[in-house]
C-alpha cells in the first residue's frame, strides 16, 4: 500500500492471484497508519500570500505586492510577489526553481569536487515520486523542492546521487560510498520521512482521496 501524495491517492497492490476482497481487508488493517499518513499530508505547503514556507530550512513569508514588478523574489525573510493574484502560485514556483538551480548547483559541485567525482549534468526537474536520479551517463537530476529542505538532508540527498556515480545501484558498497561523503543519513532520511510527503506535494492544489 502507498499513499502518493502529489496526488492523494492510495494504491493497493496485489499479486495477480489474490482476490480483491483482500485489499479491502488490507486497508481496513491498515487504516490507522493510512489516517496519519493523510493528516501529513492535509497539512502540505500552500504558495499562497501570507502562507509560510521554508527555504533551505528556513521560514519565509509569502507577501503579495501587486504594484511592484519583477515576478517572485526574495528579501529579508520574506517571498515577495508582483502582479495579479492568481499568479502567485506559479510565480513563487518559478522563483523557487531558480534558487534551487543555483544553492543545489552550487551545492553538487562542491561536493563533487571535494570526492573527486565528475557528474556531466545536473537538471533541476519536477517529479512526482523522487527526489533525485542519477543516469548512466553521469547525468543528475534533483528536485526543486528540494530548496526547502534542511542543509543536512540537501546533503544526503546529494551525496545518495553522486554515489550512484560509482555504484548504479543499492549495494553495500554503494552505502559505504554514500557515508564516506555525508554524516547526515539517518536524520535526512528520517526528516523526509516525517515532511517529505508534504513537501512532495507544495504548491499543488488538493485534490480528492480517490
């Protein structure tokens, strides 16, 4: 059973043999940790004025200011945004995406450095289940929200996809890999999973349980 939470759903699934009925009987079972999982998830950011998210860990404002000009930026702790009101959303989107090319970017390329590793590209994309990905062909790809995130879970994160650089896949020796270039596992991976599903889900409307 998994809670995809960029879409609010839940997804049952079952061996090919196994009676429909079964999944019934599984959520039911279940319905305790499904409860708290979607209260998580209830709880996600909202790119709206006066809404307070996080950048690289740290709260800002979103203020909406019609009568400037320049689409979304930020200053002095606060997300300022130009224009109509029906474009904060995507304007505090695209201004997000572009501190996360430049900190993440910033970020990989010192970290590459430092283990002697040579990433060919690091795209800054929009997916719907992952954080990162490492291609064959040296080629990383991050998640943008991940500008929200706290220093040391950016640097997990980071080091998980370098590391793929030298192991393509989850072995042991990949995890030594990955613990040779940051300190930070157990606390990222258990802040992403207390806030990850909800940042999965910042700036996305709320859509029902299906």
């Amino acid at each position: 059973m998994r809670l995809a939470p960029r879409q609010n759903a839940v997804t049952v699934t079952l061996p090919a043999t196994c009676p429909p009925a079964h999944a019934i009987a599984f959520l039911h079972n279940n319905r305790n940790w499904l409860a708290s999982r979607l209260k998580r998830v209830q709880n996600a950011f909202s790119f709206e004025a006066g809404s307070i998210i996080p950048i690289e860990g740290v709260p800002h404002r979103i203020v909406h200011s019609p009568a400037q000009r320049g689409g979304a930026w930020i200053e002095n702790g606060q997300i300022l945004v130009s224009g109509e009101a029906a474009f904060i959303t995507r304007r505090v989107m695209d201004c997000l995406r572009h501190q996360a090319l430049r900190v993440l970017g910033a970020e990989l390329r010192d970290m590459a450095k430092t283990a002697g590793l040579n990433p060919t590209r690091l795209d800054i994309r929009d997916p719907t289940s992952r954080w990162g990905s490492c291609s064959a062909t040296g080629r990383i790809m991050l998640s943008w929200r991940l500008i929200m995130a706290p220093p040391e879970v950016r640097h997990y994160l980071i080091a998980h996809e370098l590391s793929h650089l030298v192991h393509m896949n989850h072995s042991n020796q990949f995890w030594q890999q990955v613990k040779r270039l940051t300190p930070h596992r157990q606390r990222a991976e258990a802040w992403l999973r207390h806030h990850g599903p909800n940042l999965m889900r910042a700036g996305q409307q709320e859509l029902p349980l299906t």
